[in-house]
C-alpha cells in the first residue's frame, strides 16, 4: 500500500469512539465524535498556501486532504471541533513527510514523517518543542480503522497519553 | 525481533488501562488490571501436558510462560481474574503457532496463528467456533507497552468488540 491509496481508503465520514489513558494518574477519557475527510485537489489555496509555507514544491506531493471532526468528551463539557489540511510529500513509495496547517482549534502546524509497514500501518512521528506524537492507523477492512496515538515525551521515551481510536465508515448521506 | 526476544522483554508485572470499545452500541468499557507474565521453563508440567494435548513435540517449543491478570472493569462489579499458559512453537524466525491452555476463570484452550513484523510488532490471529481474534502488542520503550485485540465474527470481517490496553512496567516489590 502506498499512501496514495491509503487516503483514498480514507475518505469518507467516520464515526469515532476514542477512549484517552493519561498514564500518570490513570484516568480514561472517553470522546465520541464524526470525522470527515474529503480529498483536495493540489491547486486548492489552502495546498498550496501550505506548501509555500513549508517551501515544498507542488509537484512533488500526492492526496491532498482535509479532515475534520466534532464530538464530545466526558471529561471536558466543550465540544471537540476542529479542522485542518494535510500534504503528503513522498519520499519514496513507503516513506516521506506529512504537512499538516494550524486549522483551527486545538491543532498546531507541524511537519511529521510518515511511513507505511508491510503491513499496511500508517506510522506518522512527528516532533514538536517539548513533545513527540507517535501515531499508527490500519484499516482491519475497508470500513473500520484503527488508530493508535501516544503523546511522549520529547526525549521520546515518556509516553504520558495513549489513546485509541475505533472509527467505523458511515453511510453517506443523500 | 524473534519470539523469544519478544516473550524476555514482556516478562514481569505490568500494570494495564485497557478500553474495550462495544462497537454496535457505541460502549465503553474501562479496564484497570494487574498483569503478570512469569518464564517457564519446557520441563514444568502444565508445558508438558499442553503440548500433548496438541500433539506437539517439546523439542520444537521456546519460550513458554504464564500470564496472570487480576482487575476491575466499570461496567461489571465482579472482580476481572484469570490466568493461562501460552507456549510459542516457532515455524519460521518470524512465525509461528501458539498454544494456550483453559487456564482459569474465561479462558478457553486455543492454537493462534502469529508473526513479528519488521517494526517489532508481534500479531497474534485466533479462530474460534464462532468468532476470530485479532490482537497486536507492541513495545514502545522497554517499560511500556501497547495492545490492541479485536474481536471479529467468524468470516472475519465485521468487528464486534475493538480494545486497547497501554502496559506500564511495575517496579518490582522486594
């Protein structure tokens, strides 16, 4: 698999139940929400807005995306929203780097590495000022996926949060 | 990653979150548990017995151990107890069956399917009468582990029941 056919796997909406373990004081969190992703095509302004900010030429990145999400957690009575751009910059067929823009709400711009095992996991390790993301996404069939994210340290060696996503596809409504 | 590598570096007690995500009616279920994983050696009898009782020759075993676990899920009060034998019979560096006896408590005898990707990601497929399993343990420091199981009907497609456990090291009590 490569990640052009790993997005276009992943468009669609999706149904999420996610449960959060902060490790420290082991407490779950529990979020239900809809995630949307939706493919872009590579002269959408906000592609190529995000390239020129990341000084990444047009013609060297494939699928680029939108995702967003809504939902709710039990730990916090606001509502989860938010939404952003991502851009995959191949490198080879089974690695390369992942733009992803501010949007808006909890994200913040960062450029991860992403690379894809024999076995079709998605691994997306991206370093920020004072924390590393890990992130791995499988497709069990074509309307389930699985994701797991752990928020470490950023020695990388303390995971202070992992979460797992279950997300089921949704029917499209007409 | 070899097997026995795999099993050396689980040895000792972990203390484990896991959610168990009910996909049909969106639950969630939280897990908390104490897991002990102990070596034993080929010669102890309970290996002895549950290599006979699948026509395996004990000089084609490595590694065998025992798992115990003891904890409290929030959505049934009875305590959460069991405890099993599990024996790898290696096919390739790579993969292999492994035996698991009815132990205690929930477990039920089975012989799975499992293999070490590249990543260091051991995965273990078990069919049942009428159901699959699907599980993925992973190290993601030497102290810290992560497991996903899922639960399947029996053709293997759809999916039941989605859980995640994150495993942290206990240090251990003199």
């Amino acid at each position: 698999m490569d990640i052009q056919e790993f997005v276009e796997r992943s468009i669609g909406c999706w149904r999420s139940q996610r449960s959060a373990h902060h490790l420290a004081f082991s407490h779950f969190e529990a979020i239900q929400s809809e995630i949307e992703i939706v493919a872009l095509t590579a002269d959408a302004p906000e592609v190529i807005a995000l390239c020129q900010a990341n000084c990444v030429s047009l013609d060297t990145i494939v699928s680029p995306f939108q995702m967003s999400w809504q939902g709710q957690s039990d730990w916090d009575e606001n509502e989860v929203k938010g939404s952003c751009i991502l851009v995959p910059v191949p490198e080879s067929p089974q690695r390369g780097k992942l733009l992803r823009d501010q949007g808006y709400a909890e994200t913040i711009a960062a450029v991860g590495d992403y690379s894809l095992t024999e076995d079709g996991t998605f691994v997306l390790n991206t370093a920020y000022d004072r924390a590393a993301a890990e992130e791995k996404i499988w497709f069990v069939n074509p309307n389930v996926r699985c994701r797991v994210s752990l928020i470490k340290t950023s020695a990388g060696t303390g995971v202070v949060t992992a979460s797992f996503s279950s997300e089921i596809r949704q029917e499209v409504k007409h």
